[in-house]
C-alpha cells in the first residue's frame, strides 16, 4: 500500500484531472470535425430526387418551407410522380424565380 503525503495526493488529482479534460478536448475535437465535415457535404451541390424525396429531406435543403414542402407531397400524391422538373410550376407559389432556385437542388428521374 502506498502512503502519499498530502501535496502528493493533490498532485496525481490534478493530473487526473488535466488527463480527463484533455480526453474530453479530444472528443469534442473529433466531435465537431464530424459536424463539420457532414456540413461541408451540405454545402456541395447534391441534388435530390423530387418523386422520392420526404418532407425532411425537402425541408433540408433550406429552400423549401414546411409550408411548401407539404404542397410538394400532397401535389405527388394527388398528380403521381413528376414527369419533368418543370412541373414543380404548377405547384401554388412556386413562380419563375423560386424554380431557378430549385431547378439547381432537385432532379427528376
């Protein structure tokens, strides 16, 4: 059995101590690399396929609303899939300049 003397003891606390915080900084480090690289993925340009897409993939893309991403479904449910990209037009409050936005973030297979 070891006997320490008291300073000794607050030593190996304190170094305990520094070791846990430097195990915690290592993993929030890795933490927020993986945060980062899966934004960086975000960013690219990754398109989507309007007929398979749900309402949280659509909502993702941070052009398309709730609002708007359910008038999108309701739109595939009542009119089946979409037959061109275009389509999306016909869907209220989707005009000319918000297509140009979307025509970049979905396809259509």
């Amino acid at each position: 059995m070891l006997i320490l003397t008291r300073q000794e003891k607050q030593v190996i606390l304190f170094l305990g101590a520094v070791a846990l915080a430097g195990i915690i900084i290592c993993f929030l480090t890795k933490m927020n690399s993986r945060v980062e690289s899966s934004i960086r993925i975000e960013d690219k340009l990754i398109k989507i396929d309007l007929n398979k897409a749900g309402i949280e993939e659509l909502i993702a893309t941070r052009a398309v609303s709730e609002k708007l991403s359910l008038k999108i479904i309701q739109y595939r449910q009542a009119h089946g899939e979409f037959k061109d990209i275009e389509e999306i037009k016909e869907i209220k409050g989707i005009g000319e300049n918000r297509y140009e936005k979307l025509k970049e973030l979905f396809f259509v297979e």
